[in-house]
C-alpha cells in the first residue's frame, strides 16, 4: 500500500446461499502458494522496475494463461507496459533530469460476451531493497522488504478470484478485467497509467474491486470496505448481507490505492483492506504472518459481493464528499500507526514507531488518542485537524484512554 501523508497518519452482500460453492472454490492452498512465492528473497523485495517485479509479472501472466485468460495488456500480451520518471527524493520531487523508468501492469480478461466490465485489481510492486524512502525501518537499506501482506495478499487475491470466476461454471452478465498494478508504492503510477492508455473501453465498467494488504485479518474479523459511497447500490446492498466478517464501511472514494486512479475517471470503486500493523513496510512484512484462512474468508465475501453485483445493471457513479482536496494539509507526524478498522471514540493506536514524537512521549499500543492541544479527537478527520495546526518543533499536550483510564502526555514534534 502507498505510504502517504494521508494514510499514514489517516490510514488514514447478497445473503449466503446454503449450498456455499464459494467457498468449495477458494484455495487457501493456492492463496499460499502465490504469496509464498511473490514474498520469498528471491524476488528481492519486488521493487518498481527491478529484476524482481520483471520475475514477478511473468508469474502473474503464466498464472492467468494457466486459468484461461486472455492476454489484455499492449501488442497482445499480459503486459501493459509504461514508462515514467522516478524521483530518488524523499519528499517525492522530480528533477527534469530523472531517468526515464520502465515498468509494467499485468492484465487478463474474462470475455462473456456482456456489453460491461467488472475490473478486480491490486498492486504487486512493494519496496525492494528499501531505497526509495518508504520504508519504516530504522536501517532499510539493503533490506529485502517481501510485502507479503502489501501487497502480494492483495494480489493473490486478484489470480485466485481469476481462477474461481474462470472455473466457476457460470456464464456472468459482467465481463471480467484482471489487473495487477506495479509503481503503487511510488504514487499510483501504474493505475494511472493504465487508466490513461487503457486497453478496454473505461466508460463500460461497470465497477471497479481493489484489494490492498487483506492478509491481516485479526480475531475480530475486521475487514474495511471503502468506496461504499461511489455507487447508491453499494451501502443497501452490504448492509444486507450476512457474514462473519465485521464490516467498517468507508464512503470515499479516494484513497491511498489504485482504486482511487479509477475513482477519478468517474468509475464506482471498493477497496478492501484488513488494516494496517507493526511490520507495515518493513522487512518483517513476510509470508508467516500472512493469516491464509482469513483471506480465504475475504475471498468468499468478495465472490458473494461480486456475484451480487453482476446481477445488477451497470452501476452508477456518484461522487463522495470526501476529497482530497478537503483533507487538511500537515507539516509534522505523531509516528502512529491508527488502527482503521476501530469504531469507538478516538483515533485508536495500532503501533507506536520508535524515535517519534508518539513513542519519545510514552505513548503506547491500544493507547485512544481523544484531544489534541485544544481539539477534541472523535475520529482520524479530527485527528488529522489536530495535526495540520502544528508545525515541527511545537510541542502539545495529548490525552490519551489508556485501558480506559486518561492519561495525559507532552508530545514535541
């Protein structure tokens, strides 16, 4: 998942049916398998435009012909080529002489005759060997960062929705674009670049499904869905579903993933998202971690939520009040990492990042952070309020619920 200022400090169903082919058809084996591989050294951390991510797309492409795909990338292929500037500045700034990048989105279709689209994508690129400035380590350089969670989950869940919908026996009313995107952790370039030399026609998509680091299902089963507010279908149709999961729906449609390159084309996105935790983008990111059984589960969800949805015309896009634009700007970091599927009061903590303003004043996980110098924090927007009216070198007094007793500390950024 890309590392913003937005996401780091904000990052911000159809009833099941008795006879649950579902969930008969989902592989937990092969979920493994895939993310096994896309997360072992040997793709060295599968970085934008390295050896690694090359030996990463081939698999992908050798993975949709195995199932049956056509190729829908450029000249015939899986791949969907581009090209870009790559900045080596940590603040993300392009100097006129950068090198030109090459890179690749891989991409397959299901043709079922329908006049529209359904598009399942994720990002299959993550930090390499740390160099790029996104990594979380004290010390990255040279560390293999394999991303098992960011986002090789995600992506094995694009192959492994490919084979189910495939050899599921059932001619959809909806087509089928899978697409697994390279330069996400770079700033959505590879979705950007797809979206802006397309390879099937935007305007008959229907919806587009974004899964990004759904390898962390925790014991309260909560997955994020965002984009609900993109379609006037999406929210009745969710709340009417049954499942084990615990839902926490999210209306934007902008986000710190690809679906927010389709969101800006006027296409109704979701994203799942299991939320994030303390190897988030670091090389501890490996596939033991990975809870295979979970993403089965979102997997499952995602089959009934999908097959829904092609019962449905084409679906129309709305506009969410969220903006980017809206979000307020900030020049300092608490060095938190907010638990976003929490549903209580306050910013809740999920990690604490050493040699912060957070962990210097003693705050620590499962701390709910509820005021900031003078503003009262109910949710991650009043947080990041809080944040914008700091600059470095303030110091502030937070108050914090510590196992539900206040406690109150002096941050300096």
């Amino acid at each position: 998942m890309k590392q913003t200022g937005l996401f780091f400090l904000l990052l911000p169903f159809f009833l099941f049916p008795e006879n649950t082919v579902a969930q008969s058809k989902i592989s937990e084996a092969n979920l493994k398998s895939d993310v096994s591989y896309l997360a072992s050294d040997k793709l060295q951390g599968r970085g934008t435009a390295t050896k690694g991510e090359r030996k990463a797309a081939n698999y992908l492409a050798k993975q949709f012909k195995k199932a049956g795909l056509q190729p829908m990338g450029t000249n015939g292929s899986y791949f969907h080529d581009f090209t870009f500037k790559k900045s080596n500045d940590p603040h993300g700034n392009v100097s006129p002489d950068a090198p030109t990048i090459k890179s690749r989105n891989v991409a397959a279709y299901l043709d079922n005759g329908a006049p529209y689209t359904i598009v399942i994508g994720a990002h299959y690129d993550h930090l390499g060997l740390g160099s790029d400035h996104n990594s979380l380590d004290a010390n990255p350089a040279g560390k293999i960062h394999n991303g098992a969670d960011d986002n090789a989950s995600g992506t094995s869940g694009v192959l492994e929705l490919a084979r189910y919908f495939t050899h599921n026996g059932v001619k959809e009313q909806h087509n089928f674009l899978f697409l697994c995107f390279s330069g996400e952790e770079l700033g959505l370039v590879g979705s950007k670049k797809f979206t802006e030399s397309p390879t099937i026609d935007l305007t008959k998509v229907s919806f587009m499904l974004n899964m990004d680091m759904i390898g962390r299902l925790n014991d309260e089963k909560r997955l994020v869905v965002g984009g609900v507010g993109t379609a006037p279908n999406f929210v009745p149709l969710i709340n009417s579903l049954k499942t084990d999961l615990g839902i926490k729906q999210d209306s934007a449609g902008i986000g710190p993933s690809d679906h927010t390159s389709f969101y800006l084309k006027n296409i109704p996105v979701l994203f799942f998202f299991t939320g994030q935790h303390a190897d988030y983008h670091k090389p501890s990111d490996d596939v033991e971690k990975v809870n295979f059984a979970g993403q089965r589960t979102i997997l499952e969800y995602a089959v009934q939520l999908i097959e829904a949805l092609d019962k449905e015309p084409k679906l129309t896009f709305q506009e969410t009040k969220a903006k980017q634009e809206d979000t307020p700007r900030f020049k300092v970091t608490l060095g938190i990492m907010p638990d976003y599927t929490y549903d209580g009061d306050g910013v809740h903590v999920d990690g604490v990042i050493d040699d912060r303003p957070a962990s210097k004043a003693g705050m620590q996980r499962g701390d709910v952070i509820v005021k900031m110098g003078d503003i009262e924090v109910h949710d991650l927007q009043d947080y990041m309020k809080a944040l914008s009216l700091f600059q470095k070198g303030n110091t502030t007094k937070v108050k914090v619920l510590r196992a539900g007793k206040p406690a109150e500390m002096e941050v300096t950024f």
